[in-house]
C-alpha cells in the first residue's frame, strides 16, 4: 500500500501537467488567429485580382450595371439576355451630372456606351462625370469603355455643347482608360477616324479569362468574318485581344484592360455585341 500522502501527490501532478498543455495550446490558438486572418486575406485577394479563382468568394447575385449612353440594338438584345448575369439601366451622360459620384456608388460596373452616337456631344460627358468615374474605379469600381466613346467633354462656348480644346480620354478621365487617342498623319485625332474592318479577334493574353476557351471570333473558319468598325488607338494596359483585318492584313486592338489597386478598367474597340462569347466571359469576369 502505498503512503496517504504519496496518494494525493500524484493527482496534483496530473492535474498541472493537463494545465500546462491546456495552457500551450491556448497560446498556440492565440498565435494562430493572426496567420488564420493573414490567410484569409490574402485568398481574398487573390481571388479579387483573379489570381486564382475561389468559388467560396463568387457573387451569386446579378450584378447592378449602369449604362451611360445608347447602346446598339445588339448591345440591347445582348443585355437582355444575361439577366442572370446582370441588371442593367440605361441613362444619358447629362442625367448623371447631379451628384455623380452618388449615383455611380449605387452600381457594381459601369459601362460607357456612347458609339452610336451621331454628333460630337452624345459622344461627351462632363468633367463632373469624368473625374466621378476615375474615382469610382480607383475605388474599386469596374468600367467598361466601348470604342470613342467619352472622347469629348461637354461644354464650351461656341454653342457645339462641347470643349474644343479637349478630344480623348485622358484630359477628361486621367489615366483610368486603357487606350490613347494618338494624331494621325492627316493631323485627325485617330479616335475620330472610324475604319471599316472585315476580320476576326484574335485572344493575345493566353491566361486572361475574358478569352477563356476562345481563341479567335469567330471560330469556325466556315464562318465569315466579323464586319465591324474599330479605331487605330494606341493600347496602355494588358492587350487581351486584337483585330486582324483580312482584307488589309491590318492589326488593331480590340480589348484592353487596365488593373488599379482596387478597380478595373477595359476598353472595347469594337462593339462588344458581335462576340457574345466573349462578352459574357467580360461579365463573369468582372462580377
């Protein structure tokens, strides 16, 4: 038999020795916390930037769509048909002038759809929009601009509606859209020059998931290809596609995208409505 005494030592020494371990592995959950944060974060990110993609953190709701301009009746048609995808309203660039940066706080993505445009003002915006949507995607928001529009800015004095001294995006938007409004050798602005295209688009970023599964529109080579009217711009982002001209054997950008730190910008130098495929994954994308 052992000693009274002897017996009640070995429970205390038990009952340190659970202490001590319950002990390390609070300090140990405690310590974990931060990283667990960290990671979270960081996948988060990843994901925001389309790193990788994480189901977990896909949105299941159709995204709010603000539409500024007229958009082609394709373009129309099209909108109509991804309402799983998106919810869309269509308004003017002069309706938005009353506390933009308000009204573009309400959207998910905003698209800049002025091309159809007959004269020089329904391709403007004013300079309260303009600065309102290069804040909104440096904040975080998601711009699609499609070909010449927003190269005017409205105003000015000599009853046109708009500024004589401004044509371009970058007087009016800074540094947001992805394509640059070069001068021709004729001295024309080479975003007033539309050029009438026969050819197909090609995906020039492989890795890009705007062209996920495309290679050229349109694929099948029995297809004829696309006619369409596109501008000699000059890219400043990521060339995610380009135009061939089979006719000329000319190339041209079709989709650029510019990343911030926090939104996107993509320019379309073509009606997006003529490739539904691609306009869709732009969609997904950008949701």
């Amino acid at each position: 038999m052992y000693p009274e005494g002897d017996a009640g030592a070995a429970p205390a020494a038990d009952y340190g020795y659970d202490e001590g371990i319950k002990s390390k592995i609070t300090r140990n959950l405690e310590g974990l916390i931060p990283l667990i944060l960290i990671v979270i974060i960081a996948v988060f990110l990843l994901n925001r930037f389309d790193v990788v993609d994480i189901p977990f953190f896909e949105e299941s709701e159709p995204i709010q769509m603000l539409v500024i301009g007229q958009p082609s009746a394709q373009m129309l048609a099209m909108l109509d048909q991804d309402k799983d995808l998106i919810y869309a309203r269509i308004r003017d660039a002069a309706s938005i002038n009353v506390a933009p940066e308000e009204q573009l706080a309400q959207y998910d993505m905003v698209v800049l759809d002025q091309h159809i445009g007959t004269t020089a003002y329904d391709h403007s915006v004013s300079r309260q929009v303009g600065e309102a949507l290069e804040n909104y995607v440096k904040t975080g928001g998601k711009l699609v601009v499609i070909m010449d529009s927003g190269i005017y800015r409205s105003g000015g004095i000599y009853g046109t509606g708009i500024a004589s001294d401004i044509i371009g995006w970058t007087a009016t938007f800074g540094e947001i859209i992805p394509a640059e409004c070069d001068r021709a050798q004729n001295d024309v602005p080479t975003c007033k020059q539309p050029i009438h295209t026969v050819g197909r688009v090609y995906r020039n970023d492989f890795d890009h998931r705007i062209m996920q599964g495309i290679e050229v529109a349109p694929a099948d080579p029995s297809y004829p290809p696309l006619t369409l009217f596109t501008f000699d711009v000059k890219p400043t982002g990521n060339q995610v596609a380009y135009i061939k001209n089979e006719v000329t054997q000319s190339y041209y950008p079709a989709i650029v995208e510019k990343r911030l730190i926090m939104g996107k910008s993509l320019y379309f130098n073509y009606d997006p409505a003529l490739t539904p495929g691609i306009w869709q994954n732009t969609l997904e994308y950008l949701r």
